[in-house]
C-alpha cells in the first residue's frame, strides 16, 4: 500500500486518504460563456505529467496539495494550501 | 516400507504416529510428515489425475508449487499434499477423478487427445444455440475438469489480521536469507525474517551441506532479539513502498518495512521429453526434501539427470539412502572431472556424457515410472531424478519492479533491479552456489543499511566466487507423439504452444491466454522459461526478446478468509439507545444508525404509528433526533462562509435567529439542507441530514482550503444528540421544566434559537418545525442526553407525552409535504424543481450552484415535485418509484408515500410534467401491479397549509 506525507500528520497508509482531483482554474462564474461552464463542470484534463493535486487525509478532515507525476504515480511533494497562496 | 532409518527425516518424529485415510485407505505416517510424504513412506506415489487428460500424477517439487499434488479435505479443496501436515484421523481425498483415483473413467480422454488441440474448448462448444456454452457445456467441462469441491456447509473459522512495522523484511530464510539477516540484526536494525518452511535454512535443511553451518546460523538468530522469525509465514506480494502481506496460517501481517531483502530463491525446473509427467520423475530438490526432510526413499532404482554438481549432489544423497543409483545422465560433453564425479565413480555409479533424457515409458495406466530412454536405450528404473537448472522465483522481485532477462549462453533466467526499493540476495539473485548465496546475502545487508542510514563499512571478504562449472542449456525434446509436458497443470505439451504460434499468437500474453500455458496453480514457476524458448524458437526471436507474463500478487494461493472483513458490522447508536430498548422500541438501521422505527408491541406496528402521529397532532410527542449532522462554525468569516456554501443569506441573519439553509454542488442540483443557528456574531450552529453530514463536513473544509476564510468547522454530530418536543403541548412540557429559557410565544417566536439550561442540561433550543406541530428541537452533549430525555419523559407525563419513532416522524413531513433529500430528490433536482425559489437568495452575488441553477433555467424546466391525494376508496395505490406517465412516456415518479391517519387517505409525493403541477390537475400513475391510476395534484402541504400550527 501506498503511503503519502500528509504535511500536518505525516506519512500515512493511501487508505486514509481520499482524492478530490486536479488543481482546477476558477473561472469567474460571470464572465464565463454556458459552453465553457459546462466544459469547467465536466470536462477534466488527463494529460500525462506532473499534476497539482487536491487530497484529503480523511480522520483529521485536513485538506492539502499533492505535486505527482501521472506516469510513474510518484509524488513529488505534498504541501499545505497556504503555500499555494503564497506562490500566486 | 520405504521409510529410511534415522537420522534421516529431520521434520517427523518417530515416537507420534498418525493415522489418517486417503480415498477411504488408511495410511499411517508420523507427526511432522506432509500428506504426499506419509502416502510416499506407504508406496502411494499417485496423488491426483491431471487436469485434461487425467493422467495419473504425483510428487514433483515437493514445494507446494505445483497442481499435480493437490488434493481435498473434508472442507478445503485444492490443498497442496507436498506442504500440509497430516493429523490423526485426517480424511484426504483425490479430486477432478471420475471415479476413484486409481481407476478413473476419464482416463480415456488420454488417448483421444489428438482430438483435443489447444484452442479447442474455444471452437467446439460454441453452439447449437447462443446459450449452449452457458447451458449445457460449460456445466460439463467444469465437472470433467475441475478443482476441488468447495463444502458450504464447512464451519466458520476465526481468522485475524495483524500489523507489522520493521526496519527490514527478509523474505526466505535460506542460506542468504538467513545471512542478510542476522548481519542486519547485529549491525542494530529490528529486522522480520519470514520463510514458508515450518523451518530455517532452505537448502541447507535438505541439500548436501555441513549441518553444522545451519547450527551456528540458528544459534547466532536465537541470540538477536530484534530479529523476529516468521516460520510458516507466506510473503504474498509486494505493494508500493513496501508493503508486503505474510500470511502465517490463518492470520495475516500486513508488513510495512523502510527496506526489503528478497532472498526467495530459484525454482528448480523439469525437463522435457515424452511421458515427462510420469510419478515417479520428480526435480532433484524434490528426492532430496524426501530424504533428508522425511527420510522417505523416493525409489529403488534410480537414473539422475544432472546438468551440473547439484545433480552429482543429488545422486550422492541417493546412494546414502539406499537407492540403487543406476546411471548419471549429464549432457554436457567432457569439461573437468568434479571432485563430486570421483565420488561417484568411487562409489560405482556410471556417468555418461553428452545424453539426456529422450523419452520415458509408464506401467500399466502410466501409473508409474518404468523406464527412461537415454542415448537410445531403455533402462528399467523406478525413480528419475531431473536436476536440469533453476529459475529465479521472480515472482516479488517483479511487483517491486525487477525486469527479467536471459543469458543465452548459460540458458538462464536474470533479474535486474533498475531503482527499486528492495535488494536481491542468493540464488533469485544468481548466486546459486552456496558461497555466492552467503556473500550474496551479507552484500544485500550492507547495502539496505546503508540505505537506511547505517553507518556500515562494507567487508572486503564478501565478494562474489567465479562460477566454475561448465554450463549447458537442456534441449526441449520435443516428441511427435506428444505427452512431452510443458505444462503439468493445464496438461499443455510443446506442440500446443507451437500450434497456438501458428495460429497467430506470437506475443507471450496471447500464447498464454490462447493456450492457458501458466494459467494453473503453479503461475508458470515450472513452465515460464520453457514456453519462452518454445515461443522464440517458433516465431525466430531470441527468449529476452519473447520474455515472460507479468507475476501479479497473489504469488500463490491465499485463503478467502485471511482477505475477509470482519462478520460484526460498524454500527452507530445514538447516547438514547438504551431508553429506546427500555420502550420496546422496534429498532431499524438507518445508514451505519440504529433508530426506533416505532415503539411497543412489533406486532402492530399499524396501530403503534398511528397512535404516535395521532400524539404529534393532538398532544405531544418526542423524537430522538441525534443522527442529524450537526456542526458548528466559528470565526469572523462564519457568516460570508455559509453565504457562499448555502442558497440564503446567512451573513445578514441576526444572532438569535435560525434559518433554513439548501446545499447546491456545482451542477446546480440539490445536495443537502439543514438549518443554521445564529449563536453569536462569529458562530452559527448548522444541522445537516444524518446521511450527507460526512460528506458536508469535507466538503465544507475543501472549499475552504481553496476560499482561506477565517472560520472553522467543528462536526459535533456524536458528541452532541438532539430530542424534538413537537405537538401542540410542547410548550405546556418545557415550561414545566427548571429552565432559565422563556418559552413564551411572544419570547420564543417561531424560527429561532436559545442557548440555556434545561434541568441543568445546557442546551441549545431550536424552534423548527419539520412535524407541522409547535416544534421546540434540544441540542445537548451526548453524555447528558439520558438525563435530559428523563426530565422530558417525566414533565410530559401529565400531557401523555408519547416517544415516536422514525415511520410516525415519515408520514408527519409527508403530511406537511416536506422533503427528504435523497429520498424526494436525485442527481439533477434543483430548487425550482422543488418549488424551492423562495429558498434562494436573488441578491446574493455567489454562491456555489449559483451559476449552473441560473443556467439550467434558460434550458427550462421539465418536472416539478407535487403532492398527490389519492381517494380514501382508491383500488389500487402505486409505491415508491412508481413512475408517473405522460400519454406513454414516463416524467416522473412517486419518491414517497403513505397512509397519513390524520387525512384518512394516502398520499405521496411524486415528480410530474411542469404543466401538470397545478392543484387540481390530474396525473397517470402506474401502479406495481401495472394498473393505471389517477392521481389528483395538490399544490400545497396536504395538511394545515398555511402553516399556522407550527408558529403557534
């Protein structure tokens, strides 16, 4: 079984987390074209490569940010959501 | 009668006899003999008929590895007989016979396979009809060719699971096993060595070897206690960073170690030629485990195989237990003469170079080996002893990423570990000799240490020997009358692989789909390497080139129950159960909950629900509601936080003040509702349905995660229970309660909330209304719950304050057309399908949702959700999910419905043509029985529609 770094509970069993996905862009829901609201709802990219991704380690609810390549399932790092902030 | 004296046999002991039975003969062995052993000692070599042909079958490996040994217990089938210990009074039977094992009726099916070609089962039973395979053949050929027979009725057994962290793992307790891991115990690290045997030493328990180097292994082992020794113990797989599964009998370790050391050593490989499969010709290793593990002579007169010194090895041992050793077959031409083949001479066995096996004859029904053929010419021998080269056991070391390759000089199979977080050790590492596996395992050692941050100096004596034997490739010898087994248990000889190539499958993966090659129990352990070279030399690739299957976990079989959950399942029960049981409460689960359904006698619940919901409209009635989701939000942001989660204002709601709130996911459909509290400026208490709060309480903290508002949430859902006083009484209840809390209309108006002390219970008091009636819904932590029902239960005596349960509480809403989501909506409901605009904020800027509902409107409604009122005389009433039909097409559906007492008819909610939402109108509704029925809409909640009774 996998184990992944929860940045506050650290290494732990892939079991006790859930994934919520890709990093997605957050269109303004006002200037947004129903077309392309539709293709944020449903469409997800699959590219290969290195994703930002949302995970959550489930007994403490605490959400964060794995980086992980999709071709060899590694994950680069993992990261609390205030980092994210402070990069943009 | 070929039981060997002592000391041979270093697994039984000779002062336990056991008596057990196979095929309903009594046989007699000893305490520690396998089942094949104890049938071996007897001169019982037949233990199975294979799986196509039925061919008899016995001994091969003596490893567990192989079908030809399986057989049946009393509730197991397919037990390998060569690995399970016999026991007094064990009943062993054969399984796949048709008839009994020494006369079995199918083995005529032997001499018709020229008309069994590989692929055939795929061409022949296609029809007369679509559904003859299924019908009609299938059935057959499962039970001509089957395993064992599983017993439904065998009893329960306690398995069990336990977990296991080490610094390292050392998978096989042999010679290099043993080594690596006694070095990385001395060297500080808590290492678990676990091996298959119910001993240590691999080899060195049944090759020729000086015992006394296993002794001072298992002396120094002994002295470390930070190495603990798993015996009997399975390694079952390799999983991502480290995590292996050992199954020791009935439980199962599930193993995370920070490094691994597979030291699983190699697989000793038949030859071939035909008749190959005949009892009596058995691997090396396998007469070699009969010796010295069982002191079982495995025969009379012997020819040995050998293509280097383990054969000379094993010819040796033969002529130490007594076997008449008749001839050494080496087919290598010339080289040095061994040290091993003096020996031999010495002791009058002939060796002849540069022959092999060419072909073996049976007795009568190929029950037993007779002769073998060997340059041309037939000697009569009993027992045939194939020592022909060794694969690694490749399997775990490729879960972990190992690629295989071969070296076509040397004819063998290599592993290489490109960046893989375990190390090889020994003979699956390609150090075969006994030197090379030592050194082999102490350089592993070393180098897992060091990767775990040991400070370890490498010693300089461990390096590698030369290898000095000459090496040979055994030719496959093909016969053109067959019978020359590639593949013992799918019965697959050369000429079925080779006609699976010309029918087009070069890739191995399709060979072995097409043709089942290493389908079986044995996974290929004895028929990879062979069908590669069978495969490269048809479509004219080199065997790296063709390469072999991927060896998936499981490496072998694995009990059912070591996987199994638990029998208990989790349930939830709220800090009231046991006031609920002392009611006679009828209990139900709901979700994970346990909720009373209704109250008192189970055998009228009719009558019982109707006596409760007539309580809630005429008196008064109390309601457990505990399982709600309930969760509390602090922080500055509260307010703008449920603003952007829910679909009404919440940011300008006064402290005070409970209001309705209605959950959107981003498509715009309905996901959950509750009510918010306001307790404080920075603090709302929210309820949210018990099935959705989990999901809610993530939810709420990912859109955070993303938003970074200043607030927190807190799920109190078990740590706090809630009891909902309903019915025209509840006030009269609650003022008869110390309480600090005014419940006076005027003080205490409808919709919204109070924080006090209830009979010194604090409590947070919401006045809702899901029931209709004059509502007031107490919060309290769970461990003052009891207490808090009590005070309730006895100030409401004097009202017949009445305990309901979940139906009364289901048909109450229904009454008052209230909605269950999950229950009365989907995937796709929006609020406007629910008639809930009201409930959605128009000047909010955002909220999640807020962009799709405003989008799915402009692509227009086509349902609405409406009550029905069905006749109190109607015939026929439809149920749940019944659809509701439009001309001949479905629109909707009912999603509740019930008898409501205090109406005196049934009614329901139901999803019906927009057009047809309106009082009044009329919809068709197909009932369960496919009858036709009117259903009258009604607009409004069927009862007290303009709500007066809920804000009295």
């Amino acid at each position: 079984m996998k184990l992944l770094i929860c940045p506050m509970n650290g290494p732990r069993n892939i079991d006790e987390f859930q994934s919520f996905g890709p990093v997605r862009a957050e269109p303004d829901p006002d200037r947004t074209a129903d077309a392309d609201w539709s293709r944020h709802l449903f469409r997800a990219e699959n590219r290969r490569g290195i994703v930002v991704e949302w995970w959550r380690h489930v007994p403490s609810n605490y959400f964060f940010l794995a980086e992980r390549d999709l071709v060899t399932n590694e994950v680069i790092r993992t990261f609390d959501p205030s980092e994210r902030r402070d990069q943009s | 009668m070929n039981r060997l004296p002592a000391p041979w046999g270093s697994r039984i002991d000779r002062s336990r006899p056991l008596r057990f039975s196979f095929e309903g003969k009594d046989f007699e062995g000893y305490a520690g003999d396998s089942i094949a052993s104890a049938l071996a000692a007897s001169g019982q070599w037949v233990l199975s008929r294979s799986f196509k042909y039925h061919r008899p079958r016995g001994i091969l490996s003596m490893t567990g590895a192989d079908a030809n040994t399986l057989v049946q217990l009393p509730f197991e089938p397919n037990v390998a007989a060569d690995r399970t210990p016999i026991s007094e009074g064990l009943r062993v039977s054969a399984q796949n016979v048709n008839g009994t094992l020494e006369r079995d009726g199918d083995a005529i099916i032997d001499r018709l396979g020229r008309f069994l070609p590989v692929g055939f089962y795929y061409r022949t039973f296609m029809g007369p009809r679509r559904d003859s395979w299924l019908k009609f053949w299938e059935p057959m050929i499962r039970r001509k060719a089957g395993l064992g027979v599983v017993d439904t009725t065998a009893p329960h057994r306690h398995f069990d699971k336990s977990h296991l962290h080490c610094d390292m793992l050392v998978v096989g307790a042999g010679p290099a096993g043993l080594n690596a891991a006694i070095a990385a115990a001395e060297a500080g690290a808590d290492v678990v060595l676990c091996d298959e045997n119910p001993e240590i030493g691999g080899s060195l328990t049944y090759g020729r070897h000086d015992p006394a180097m296993l002794a001072d292994l298992s002396s120094r082992l002994r002295a470390l206690p930070n190495l603990h020794l798993l015996t009997g113990t399975v390694c079952n797989g390799w999983y991502e960073d480290n995590w292996l599964p050992l199954i020791q009998g009935d439980r199962l370790y599930r193993t995370r170690a920070r490094t691994v050391i597979l030291a699983t050593g190699s697989i000793e490989q038949p030859a071939i030629f035909r008749n190959n499969d005949l009892p009596g010709i058995m691997l090396g290793g396998s007469a070699q485990r009969l010796i010295r593990h069982y002191g079982v002579r495995p025969g009379q007169k012997a020819v040995v195989l050998a293509t280097g010194d383990e054969g000379y090895c094993v010819a040796l041992d033969l002529v130490e237990a007594g076997v008449s050793v008749i001839l050494v077959a080496d087919p290598r031409s010339g080289g040095e003469t061994g040290t091993f083949e003096a020996e031999l001479h010495g002791k009058g066995v002939a060796i002849r170079k540069a022959v092999t096996i060419e072909a073996a004859q049976g007795t009568a029904g190929n029950r037993h080996l007779a002769r073998v053929r060997v340059g041309g010419r037939w000697i009569e021998c009993d027992l045939l002893a194939v020592s022909a080269g060794q694969v690694p056991a490749w399997q775990l070391p490729c879960q972990s990423g190992a690629k295989v390759g071969y070296d076509a000089a040397s004819g063998s199979m290599m592993l290489s570990l490109p960046k893989t977080p375990v190390h090889l050790a020994g003979s699956v590492a390609g150090d075969s000799d006994l030197q090379g596996a030592i050194a082999g395992g102490h350089r592993a050692a070393v180098a897992a240490l060091l990767g775990l941050g040991h400070a370890v100096v490498e010693d300089k004596i461990f390096t590698r020997p030369m290898a000095t034997s000459p090496v040979h490739v055994l030719p496959i010898v093909a016969d053109p009358k067959g019978r020359d087994f590639v593949d013992f248990d799918e019965d697959l000889q050369v000429k079925d692989l080779q006609n699976a190539v010309k029918e087009g499958y070069r890739e191995i993966e399709l060979v072995k789909r097409f043709s089942t090659v290493g389908m079986g129990p044995s996974q290929g352990r004895h028929s990879a390497l062979a069908t590669a070279r069978i495969v490269a030399e048809a479509t004219d690739r080199t065997v790296a080139e063709v390469g072999i299957t991927t060896a998936r976990p499981p490496v072998g079989p694995e009990t059912l129950g070591v996987l199994a959950g638990h029998h208990e399942p989790l349930e939830r029960r709220t800090a009231l159960h046991a006031r609920h049981l002392a009611l006679n409460a009828v209990m139900k689960p709901v979700g994970a909950w346990w909720r009373p359904y209704f109250y008192g006698d189970a055998g009228a619940a009719e009558k019982m629900i109707r006596d409760e919901i007539t309580a809630v409209r005429q008196g008064v009635g109390l309601l457990d509601v505990s399982t709600l989701g309930k969760l509390e939000l602090r922080g500055p942001d509260a307010g703008e936080f449920l603003d952007r989660l829910y679909t009404m204002a919440h940011a300008n709601q006064p402290v005070g003040r409970v209001r309705y709130c209605l959950m959107l996911n981003e498509m715009g459909s309905v996901v959950d509702d509750g009510v918010a509290y306001r307790m404080a400026d920075d603090r709302f208490y929210v309820t949210a349905t018990t099935g959705a709060v989990a999901r809610v309480y993530a939810d709420m903290l990912f859109w955070n995660a993303q938003w970074r508002l200043r607030v927190d949430v807190l799920n109190l859902t078990g740590a706090f229970c809630g009891l909902n006083v309903t019915g025209p009484k509840a006030r009269a209840v609650l003022e008869a309660l110390e309480s600090d809390i005014d419940f006076g209309r005027e003080a205490f108006p409808y919709l919204s909330g109070r924080e006090g002390v209830i009979a010194g219970v604090p409590v947070r008091v919401m006045r809702i209304g899901f029931t209709g009636e004059l509502s007031y819904e107490l919060h309290s932590p769970s461990s003052l719950a009891p207490a808090l029902w009590d005070a309730v239960m006895t100030a409401g005596k004097p009202y017949g304050l009445k305990p309901y349960g979940l139906e009364a509480s289901r048909i109450l809403r229904l009454e008052k057309g209230h909605i269950l989501i999950g229950q009365d909506t989907d995937a796709i409901t929006t609020p406007d399908e629910l008639g809930f605009g009201w409930a959605v904020s128009k000047k909010k800027p955002f909220f999640v949702g807020k962009r799709s509902i405003e989008l799915r409107a402009r692509l227009g409604q086509s349902r609405k959700l409406v009550g029905l009122r069905f006749p109190a005389d109607a015939m026929d009433l439809p149920g749940e999910s019944c659809l509701i039909l439009r001309g001949n097409a479905p629109v909707g559906q009912i999603t509740s419905i019930g008898f409501s007492p205090t109406l005196g008819c049934t009614i329901a909610l139901a999803y019906v043509h927009v057009d047809d939402s309106t009082e009044g109108s009329l919809v068709m509704v197909k009932c369960r029985n496919g009858n036709l029925v009117d259903g009258p809409v009604v607009a409004h909640a069927f009862f007290d529609p303009a709500n007066a009774r809920q804000e009295m």
